[in-house]
C-alpha cells in the first residue's frame, strides 16, 4: 500500500507520494556475484543461530527478550544511563507543516542519500506548491522538514526543490563543513592520543 505524506503550506494542502529515483541512474550501477569454482552463481542466505534451518529471503524480524528468555510486547528507548530517548513520529502519522527554511547556499552543508519526485492526486494543489517553492528560491531559500519513513530515534532531513515543474525532495543528513586544515589538526591529535 503506498503511504501518502500530507504537506500543508498556509492554506495548502498536499497529499503525496513519493516515487524514488534511482541512483543507479545518476551513479551507474555494479552488480557482484559469488561463483563456485565450477562457475555455479550462490545465493546468499540467513541462518538460524544454530545452523540448521535457512530462513527465507525477508523471513526474519526482530523481536526482543528479558534476560531469561522471554518474549517482551512492549519496549521503552533509553540511552546507556536510562533516560528516555526521543522519538520523532513518522511524517506519515500527522499533516507537515512547511514553515522551516533553510539557505540555498546550505544545500551543500547535506551529504543526501535519496530522491524521490513527488506525485499527487490533486494536481491544482501540486501547482500551487511548486510555485511557492520557486517564490521561495527567489529569496534565495528552500522549504526543509524532518524525515521520518517510520518513527525514529534518528530523523534525516528533507529538501524540497522545484524544478522543471516537478517537485522534488532530497534526503539526508547535515553534515557540518570543515577546512582541510582544521581536518589535520584533528587527526592529528587523535594520532598522538591513540596507543598503538
């Protein structure tokens, strides 16, 4: 079933989808085989922890257990301490509101990891939220929000970008720029503290 993400900008609402573009496109793409020295293609599998089952492509999940075995229903997110993690709700669950900006010039500040077109079935509204986002680049910005597929402990963000009348969102994280300089000096340091 496909998830539909609904953007609000004042007035606006959007309901989209995303359809993901391919990296291989941009990147190009490099396939590896395992073979068996008669030339036979493998295929890699799981196991069970003892060995002695294959569990089938996608078969598994994750469940959690207390120290004497037991199946858990209900966990809580906590740091090494004990305190609470916090959770960011999946961008499905609720309405985003567009009213975070970021600089066009710190679109270069992200190391972006997808992109996906959007669609939506009320194209009119689709429009009309291409055309504030290109108001926006006049003013030398772009709309961000946070990334969220699933709840998380670990957010990315999001860039929305028009461009030749599709709109378009990069995902990714922040990633704070640093001088080659400053980047020696710290290895630097983490080489004179290291034990070898």
């Amino acid at each position: 079933m496909t998830r539909v993400l609904n953007l609000h900008y004042k007035d606006l609402k959007v309901p989209i989808v995303f359809q993901k573009i391919s990296r291989d496109i941009i990147y190009g793409k490099n396939t590896i085989e395992k073979r068996g020295e008669d030339g036979i293609v493998y295929t890699h599998t799981n196991l069970t922890m003892d060995g002695t089952h294959i569990l089938p492509t996608k078969g598994t999940t994750s469940h959690y257990i207390d120290p004497k075995g037991n199946y858990v229903v209900k966990t809580l997110i906590v740091n090494l301490e004990g305190y609470a993690i916090l959770v960011v709700r999946s961008m499905f669950k609720k309405p985003v509101k567009l009213s975070k900006r970021i600089l066009v010039k710190g679109y270069f500040n992200y190391d972006f990891e997808s992109i996906y077109v959007l669609t939506s079935v009320n194209l009119e509204n689709l429009t009309l939220l291409y055309l504030e986002c290109e108001k926006l680049i006049n003013h030398q910005k772009f709309f961000k929000f946070p990334y969220a597929y699933y709840d998380t402990t670990e957010s990315k963000e999001t860039i929305l970008i028009p461009k030749d009348n599709n709109l378009f969102i990069f995902v990714g994280k922040y990633a704070e720029p640093i001088m080659i300089s400053q980047m020696w000096k710290m290895l630097d340091t983490w080489i004179n503290n290291e034990i070898f």
